[in-house]
C-alpha cells in the first residue's frame, strides 16, 4: 500500500504589506487600526476601539478589586506588590502593542488614562 503525503491543513499566510509579521488573531493591530482610522474608516474602527476600552475596564476593575481587598485588611505590602504586577502587565504590553515604540508608548498612556480613569470612578 502506497502512503500518500495528506495536504497540509493550514494554508500558507502572506504577511500584509509593510509588516514583518502577521499578529497573532488575540492581538489587535494598533498601527493599522491607526491608519484605518486616519483613512477616514471610522466605522471599521470603532468596535475596535471599543474593545480596548473594555479592557481597559476590565483591568481597571481588577486592580480595584485587589486594591480594594487588601485596603481592607491593611496590607500596605501586597498593594505594592499588586502595582508592581499592573506596572509589569503594562510594560509588557507596551512591548506587544506596536514595534513602533513612540506609537505604542502614546497606545499604553491612553489605556492608563482609560483605566486609571473607571478605577477612580470605582472610588
């Protein structure tokens, strides 16, 4: 019986131009979602858009959360260690956001903002 080789199962991916590589389907394209925005394509972006505020509010809602839990019990020592770990997930999705640096630096201040803005209106 001969072995016939079976097709390969996932097709081949072109990168989009100007892109050294494709982003995973979790990531959102900061850069293009720019472009796309700048191009006038306002309706394209605005769910996007929307997403990114919604996790902004979902980070918000946690570090409030864990803020909050351990105000309660008066340990100084985890709301450090607990801004430390927002402060890592930060810097690592600055790093994720965009290979352009200054556009993801201005990406990550505008979700600080967002975030920073429903934990204190969790206050």
């Amino acid at each position: 019986m001969a072995q016939t080789s079976t097709p390969n199962e996932e097709p081949d991916v072109q990168p989009a131009k100007g892109h050294a590589r494709r982003p995973p389907l979790a990531e959102v394209d900061s850069w293009e979602l720019w472009q796309t925005w700048k191009r006038g394509e306002r309706d394209w972006v605005r769910p996007w858009i929307g997403l990114l505020v919604s996790f902004c509010a979902v980070l918000a809602a946690m570090y409030s959360f864990f803020f909050f839990s351990t105000s309660a019990s008066n340990d100084t020592g985890s709301q450090v260690a607990i801004t430390i770990a927002f402060a890592a997930l930060f810097l690592v999705l600055w790093r994720r956001i965009s290979p352009r640096r200054g556009f993801a630096l201005a990406v990550m201040l505008l979700l600080i903002s967002v975030s920073g803005v429903a934990f204190l209106l969790w206050l």
